[in-house]
C-alpha cells in the first residue's frame, strides 16, 4: 500500500506557490473552526444550567471587540486576496519565449501538435525546464485541460481559443484529464504529459521522421482555401495585408479598434462580416462547416510567420 499523500507531486514551477496558498487557507480555516468548536465546549461547559456563575450585569457592548472582529478578518481575508491574486496574475503572464502546443479537444480525445509538425493524441511530450504555452480549443463542448501534479487547469471552449503556460521542473509521466462534464465517455478523456530532459526530448522530435510543420502546413491551407487569392500583396482584390498582423492594433468600419489575436483571426475567417476592417467592403465569405478548428490553427500560425511579423 502506497503512503497517504496530501498532495500529487509538485511538478512544475507553479505548483509549490499554488500549495503554500491552499495550505496557509487550509491552516487557517482549521484554525478558526477549532478555536470556534473550543469556545463551544467551554461555554457550554461553564455556563450550563445550574452553573455557579455570575449571570448579573451581562456586557451589552464591547467596542473594542467589535472592531476586533471586523478589522482583523478583513485585513487577513484582503492580503490573501492580494496574495493568490498575485499567483494568479503570474499564471497569465505567460513568458515570451514559451513553446507553444496547439492543442483541439473533442469528444473525447486531447489532440495536440508541436510547432515544428509532431502531433499526438491524449499524450504530450515536454522538456524539462522550458517554458509551455498552450494554445486550445474545441471542436463540440466545453472541456477542461487539468494536470493536477503542475496545478494548472484551464477549460477549453468551442469558439474561443484558450491559452494556459507551465514549465516542467522534473522528468516524468503525468496524468492529464479532462475536468468538465462532456458526454457519456467524459471519464475516459484522459492521457498524460511526458516531461523529458531537453536532450531526450529533441531525439523524440527528430524521431517522429520530418515533418512540414504547422507554419508550413498553414501555408499549404492558405492557398487551398483561396485566401491567398485575396491577401496577398498582388492580389487585384482589395485585402486587408496579414504581415505583422498578430499583435497589431486593427481599427474597424463601425469605429472600434481592437488588438488581433489568435481569436480575431479566428472570428474573421469564420464570421467575416463581425469585424470588418475600416476602409474594405465586406466581400469575404464565410468559411464555417469548411474548415477544421486544426486546420485553422495551421493557418494562424502560417500568418505569425509572414514576414514583417
């Protein structure tokens, strides 16, 4: 029988912050639950009926007691706020130099591919000691990417891309499940990350056999769904121009500006009459039911990788 532990192993950089804050909640709920259960026991004890104790002049205010409980829990329950909303806030910085994973969940698998192309299915494979960007979404319901030995756990939306980052702080196999209900099988959508040291980990990359990679698949799917007819630079149709667009600030027709991203480009190719760009008509069609959430993550990333990105 294996020893009781309290917690999964601790596995990524995040992970001993996350328990230092639910341990410290932890103590201190105890602590108040006891000194409270205490107090019950001794007042029940003290003050029972037929007590010889000194029931006259019953205290009918204690202003230094009132002020005791309202200043002490709001200055403990505010710095624990401030503290997990620093934790919190450093979850979604997500460094600039991150690998990213492109990751589309559905029922009831994890599908997962690497930049340079590798992909995998309900398994991921990490190097140790850098830093993962995640970039998700779903083809039908609401999941949930949860490794609980990293303390990371993100749902994942049809619709919407979500991003998460972690960085593995020791080679292993780690359990990955799904936490959202999503349909009958929603038990069996597991797998598990194989975190493996940076020289192991680029002998698997090379021996999965050469692949296009993401970009370059991106490009490929660019020109078979005719975008490039369009956005490329010596089109004759009139097309906004992709180089450099992640990141930059798009000004629109209706007077708004906003800073595209993944889901800009998303929402532009599927409902391209939401967002038009200012100065262009609205003449691009709607490629819903065409192309595969995959498939456009693909060409997402081929238009990070234009020149002048």
């Amino acid at each position: 029988m294996s020893a009781f532990e309290l917690l999964p192993p601790a596995a990524s950089t995040m992970a001993g912050r996350v328990d230092t804050i639910f341990l410290t909640l932890s103590a201190l709920c105890g602590f108040v639950a006891l000194a409270i259960a205490v107090l019950i026991v001794v007042f029940a004890i003290r003050y029972r009926e037929g007590a010889s104790v000194d029931r006259s002049n019953p205290p009918t205010r204690n202003r230094a007691l009132e002020i005791g409980w309202i200043v002490v829990p709001l200055v403990i329950f505010a710095g624990i706020f401030l503290w997990a909303g620093a934790d919190y806030a450093e979850l979604r910085r997500q460094p600039a130099d991150a690998m990213p994973i492109f990751v589309v969940a559905k029922q009831w698998m994890w599908k997962l591919e690497h930049e340079g192309g590798r992909r995998e299915i309900n398994e991921l494979h990490v190097p140790v000691g850098r830093p993962v960007r995640l970039v998700m979404t779903s083809e039908d319901v609401i999941h949930s990417f949860f490794v609980p030995a990293f303390r990371i756990k993100q749902d994942v939306v049809p619709g919407r891309y979500s991003s998460l980052w972690f960085t593995a702080t020791g080679p292993g196999n780690y359990h990955l499940f799904c936490a959202e209900y999503c349909g009958s099988q929603h038990a069996a959508m597991g797998g598990r990350i194989v975190a493996m040291a940076p020289a192991d980990f680029a002998r698997w990359l090379e021996s999965g056999g050469p692949t296009s990679g993401i970009a370059a698949r991106g490009f490929a799917l660019f020109r078979r769904y005719g975008c490039s007819g369009c956005h490329d630079p010596r089109s004759t149709v009139h097309a906004p121009d992709l180089a450099g667009l992640l990141g930059r600030s798009v000004h629109l027709a209706d007077g708004r500006s906003l800073v595209a991203d993944e889901a800009y480009i998303r929402d532009s190719v599927l409902l391209p009459n939401r967002d038009v760009v200012a100065g262009f008509e609205p003449i691009m069609p709607s490629f819903v039911g065409q192309i595969a959430e995959d498939e456009l993550m693909a060409i997402i990333e081929y238009i990070r990788s234009m020149p002048g990105a």
